[in-house]
C-alpha cells in the first residue's frame, strides 16, 4: 500500500468541467497515485533512466551539505542557547555575566555592547530563519523528503520522477485565476512557459530527477516512492508515467471533478523511429561499402561509452565523437562527409 494520503488543498475552480486539450481524462488504475497528488498542484511525470551509479553521485553531494550544515547549526545551538538563557534570567532580574548595568557604563561602551548584541541576534535569526529549514526539508520534512524516498526506493536504472508545480498551479493552467484571460490548457500561457521547457527531451535525458528542480517545478518525494510502490506491486505499469502531465479539473457547480492526464510520451515515438530508421541506413551504408564491422565497432563504443559510471555526459559525448572520428579515419572514411551523404545523425546515440 501507498503510503498515507497528503492533505489536499481546495479545488481550483474552473469555468467549465470540459477538459481543455491535449488533455484527456486520467486512467482509472492511477487514481490511487492521484489521490496522493495535491489538486491545486500541476504534476509532471516522467521515468529516469540515467544509471544508478551516477543518480548516487549526485544524491550524495546534498546529503553531504545538509550535514554539514546539521552540524553547524546543532554547534551553535549548543553555545548560543545558554547564552540566550542567561540574558533572560538577567532580564528577570537574576544578574550574571550578560547583564548590562546602564548606570554605570559609559554611552561609547553601552552603544557597542548593544550594537554586538542586536548583530548577535540578527546573525542567529538569519541562520536558523533561512538555513534551518534546509536540513529540515531534507531529512524529516513530512510528508515525504529527500532521505525518504531514497530510504524506500533505492538508487534504481529506471526511476519514476515526479515533478510538482512551483509558485503556480492547477488555476493558472486553466485560467481559473483573478484576471486571466480564460486561456486554458494548450492555450494557457503557462502551457507555453513552464510545461513544454519542463518537457523538453534532451534535458530529460541528461539530467537525473534531483537535478530538475526549478522556479516552475519541486520535486515530490511522498509521490515517487508513492508511485515506486504501487509498480513494484504491479498495480500499475511504468508505459502510462514514461512521460505525462496531470492536473485537476474542478467543476463549477460543486461537484467532485476528476484528474486529466496528457501523455506526452507520444511526442517522442516518431522521433525514436526516425532514429531507428537512420541507425538502419547507417547500418547499410556502411555495408554496401564493405564496412560492416565499423558499425559494430562504433556500437561497441557508445554503449561503451553511455554505459560508463557517471552517465553520457556532454563532455563524454564529445570525447566520445572524437574516437567515433578517429575509429572511422583509421578505416579510411570521412566521417563528416559520410554522415552528411546519410542526412546528419541528428537522434542517434552518442550524438
């Protein structure tokens, strides 16, 4: 079972309970995973399939920094607290070392015991006040937070990634707020500006999850491991998350209205086969010049290559491109004139 429900906020309303395109009613058998969404809330889903290995490299520099920063703050707290304690017996009426006697002191040395003390509180404020909350967030913040979702889930090859809007929400992608101008779904402005950049391929497929947190999207970690649990029970199948966004339509006459899903998966299949059908003619191309083994050979190496720890990293795709160069100069072919005679490789791996 998924773990307890979060509490929803209230529904945005909308002008009308019509789904506005590309979006269409959500499937039946996510309604558990949805009943863990917030209904204000716009939500992006999408499977992470970078390696295990390089999505532990990157979880570990936060987990790092937060305790470092867990360390600083429980040492402050540790000297500052008796501190403050003993200004408050003073001021009480209990004198001690903090106390400061205004009769007896001269103005110069009462302005800077002052000044120290107010910069004193006002140093302590600002590290407890904005870095406080950032281990706090990170190890126990309810209902989910980083450390439990990597607690239940693990360091996975294939992960499912559950982006929640930022700052904006369910209202606005629908047109429903104050002043809008009733533009909703694909029309919506924020279609534009926050959903498809948030979509966009090539950044899904070189950023891991954790790295995709932004102005327009957090991460919700209680929906991922949410999520996790229910495919690993079969309950649900990875195809409907490979890449989808859902949102709530209200209704305006009170009722309960339901959550649409756009399956944005769709949008990369045809560019998936026209990569199929260019490694196809890659593949004859090279054959009918009797260089059958060099497609192999450079299959080798971007599996070589893309598999390697740390993930098919731009500085690895370049690196990777010189050998591809240097691989086919050593069998006597130009590989730039060879991939301009096949229209570019423009969606095939490594490029």
């Amino acid at each position: 079972m998924p773990p307890k429900a979060k509490q929803r906020t209230l529904t945005p309303s909308s002008k009308s309970a019509s789904i506005p395109p590309p979006f269409s009613a959500a499937p039946s058998e996510l309604s558990t995973l949805l009943s863990t969404f917030d209904t204000a809330s716009v939500y992006i889903i999408h499977a992470d399939n970078l390696p295990a290995a390089h999505k532990k490299s990157i979880f570990i520099v936060p987990v790092l920094l937060n305790l470092f920063f867990t360390l600083i703050l429980a040492w402050r707290a540790y000297h500052a607290l008796p501190h403050y304690w003993a200004i408050i017996l003073s001021f009480l009426g209990n004198p001690n070392d903090t106390t400061i006697h205004y009769d007896s002191t001269p103005w110069g040395t009462l302005i800077w015991k002052v000044f120290k003390r107010m910069l004193l509180f006002l140093a302590d404020f600002m590290l407890f006040r904005i870095v406080g909350p950032w281990p706090w967030s990170f190890f126990v913040e309810s209902p989910g937070n980083p450390v439990s979702w990597r607690w239940n889930v693990g360091f996975r090859d294939e992960e499912v990634c559950v982006r929640q809007s930022r700052g904006w929400g369910a209202a606005d992608l629908l047109g429903a707020t104050e002043g809008a101008s009733g533009k909703a779904g694909e029309d919506s402005p924020f279609f534009k500006t926050r959903i498809l950049p948030a979509l966009e391929k090539e950044r899904l497929r070189r950023k891991t999850g954790y790295l995709l947190m932004d102005a327009s999207f957090d991460l919700d970690f209680y929906g991922m491991v949410a999520a996790t649990q229910l495919l690993d029970k079969e309950h649900i199948s990875i195809d409907i998350l490979r890449k989808s966004v859902f949102v709530y339509i209200g209704n305006e006459e009170g009722e309960e209205g339901e959550w649409a899903m756009w399956d944005c998966s769709q949008l990369d299949r045809g560019s998936e086969s026209e990569a199929r059908d260019k490694v196809i003619l890659f593949k004859e191309r090279l054959t009918e010049m009797g260089k059958e083994n060099l497609f192999f050979k450079w299959v080798e190496l971007i599996q070589y290559e893309s598999n390697a720890p740390g993930g098919f990293t731009p500085e690895r795709q370049v690196a990777a491109a010189e050998k591809v160069k240097k691989m086919f100069a050593d069998q006597g072919v130009d590989f730039e004139d060879f991939s301009r005679e096949i229209g570019g490789l423009d969606g095939m791996p490594g490029t």
